[in-house]
C-alpha cells in the first residue's frame, strides 16, 4: 500500500472504532437511569459505594429520597450521566473499536509477532479489569476513612462531579498501574531486563512501588495507597519469576546451539536459510555457476 492508501485505510479504521464507541456511549447513557433486567442500572453501580457508608454522625447524610449525589451545578447531572455512560459504553464495544485497531497493524506484522501481539492484549484486559476490580472493592473503605477525619463537626453530602471523578480515576489508575508487571515480562522477553538485572532491583523496585502508589492514588487514603503498592509487589514478584523461567531456558538453548562458549572473533552457528512471512522455511535457490545470493 501506497502511503496515501495508509491515510485512508487509517480513516476509515477509525471511523468505524469512533461510531462504535458512540453506539457504545448511548447504550451506556441510557443504562445509567435504567435496570438491564437482572443487572442494576449503571447509576446505582457506580453510587454502591457511596451508599455503603453508614447514615447519622461521621457518615452521608439521608435524603428522603434515599441514597443520592448532590447537584450543585445546572447541568452537572446530564455531563455525569454522559461522563459515566461514554465510559462503561467504550469498556461495552471495547471488541469492536480494538478490532479496528488490530486489522489496521496485523498486516505489518509477523505469524509470531501477531501471536505475541494477541497474549499481550489478552493479557493486558485481563489485568486491567481486575486492576479496576479491586479499586470497586476498596472504595467504601476509602471513602469511610477519609469522611470519618472530621468527627462529629462535619455531614457528608457528597458533590454528584467530585465522587464520579474520584471513581473513575481510582478506576483507571489502578487498571493502569496493574500493567506495570506485563510491561516487565515483555521487556524480559525481548532482551532488555535481564533477571539478574531483576534481581539486584528488587529492593528498589519493591520501595518505588510503595513511592508510586503514595502518589498515584487520587484520594491519599492509607487503604489504597498500601492496597495498590502490596497488589503491585505480588504481581511485580510474578514478573521476576516469569522473568527468571525465560532466562533460564534461553540459557540452555544458547549452551545447547553451542554459542555460549564461543570466542568474540568467533562466528556462530546460525541458521541462514530464508523463510516466508509465515514462518515456513524457503526452498534453496537452485546454484548456478557464480553463486548469487538473493
């Protein structure tokens, strides 16, 4: 394809991934108000938390017409309601939209590149939903802990853009943050983080964790600074032992192929026969009288 042809494939590409993420977004706002059958409506999901907290002194205060956010601003609870709906709505037709995304560089790669490609992004969903997860779980802790400073000379009456925004960025923090360790793994695999290397870091890596979570969790709270930064040692630690796995078997491969004890002016035992893009070994070129390499 000419670039000019990349242009347009790329357009359309996106064209598709955007109404898809439309779509997406109006099923999400209209989720928001209604019940899915069994499924709660997308707005009593997103206030559990909040309606978790107890009722009285050093709690939320009780309206009568239940557990509800405040608005403070004309118009704020439409741009919630769209904020939250665009959201759930993207993370709905995720599918879609990342399929247009993969159709658009799958042809640029390789059978193994794609291969790797697909564990990578099956991988990174995987650890993102349960990055996301967790922060769900840990938010009436937080919110119960930061509301309970005041004593009994405060009501909680929370602003219906302050808690939404205080989800979502727990939310997108943690899923982000739970990346970290794949992204190790992936660094291993292609040569660039030794175990050995892992290994003389860990203790440093183990404090910059802690650092980052002190840091990155939006609240401030003990219980999800110390939840992130233990959730991401667990999983860091993962990554070393995968990493230390995979450095070991590449060891004996080397030793096994006889390049490990090879000298630096030393020519190594590689396999010149060409192979297609799928992998397949290519037939030798028939040898003629001066022999041409192609």
């Amino acid at each position: 394809m000419t670039l000019i042809e990349h242009i347009y494939e790329f357009r359309r590409r996106l064209g598709w991934a955007m109404l898809a993420i439309t779509a997406g977004g109006i099923l999400g706002f209209l989720w928001f108000q209604w019940r899915v059958g069994p499924i709660p409506s997308l707005g009593a999901i997103i206030t559990a938390p909040y309606c978790a907290l107890p009722v009285g002194a050093q709690g939320r205060i009780s309206f009568e017409g239940g557990c509800t956010l405040l608005q403070t601003q004309p118009f704020e609870a439409f741009m919630i309601q769209l904020k939250v709906g665009v959201a759930a709505g993207m993370v709905l037709v995720a599918p879609v939209w990342l399929y247009q995304f993969w159709a658009f560089i799958a042809p640029g790669l390789y059978t193994k590149e794609r291969k790797y490609a697909m564990v990578f992004v099956g991988f990174a969903s995987l650890l993102f939903a349960a990055g996301a997860y967790l922060a769900f779980i840990l938010i009436p802790g937080a919110l119960g802990l930061l509301i309970g400073f005041g004593g009994d000379a405060f009501s909680t009456a929370l602003a219906g853009d302050k808690y939404i925004s205080f989800v979502l960025s727990l939310l997108i923090i943690f899923g982000i943050s739970f990346e970290l360790p794949l992204l190790v793994v992936m660094l291993n695999r292609v040569g660039v983080l030794k175990y050995a290397m892992l290994k003389k870091w860990r203790r440093g890596i183990i404090f910059g964790l802690f650092v980052f979570a002190a840091f990155a969790t939006p609240g401030n709270d003990p219980i999800s600074m110390l939840a992130l930064a233990g959730a991401l040692v667990v999983l860091c630690e993962l990554a070393i032992q995968i990493a230390r796995i995979h450095d070991r078997r590449k060891d004996r491969e080397r030793k096994a192929e006889g390049i490990e004890d090879l000298d630096d002016d030393e020519a190594a035992p590689f396999e010149y026969t060409p192979s297609t893009i799928d992998g397949q070994d290519a037939k030798p070129a028939a040898k003629s009288g001066t022999e041409d390499v192609t």
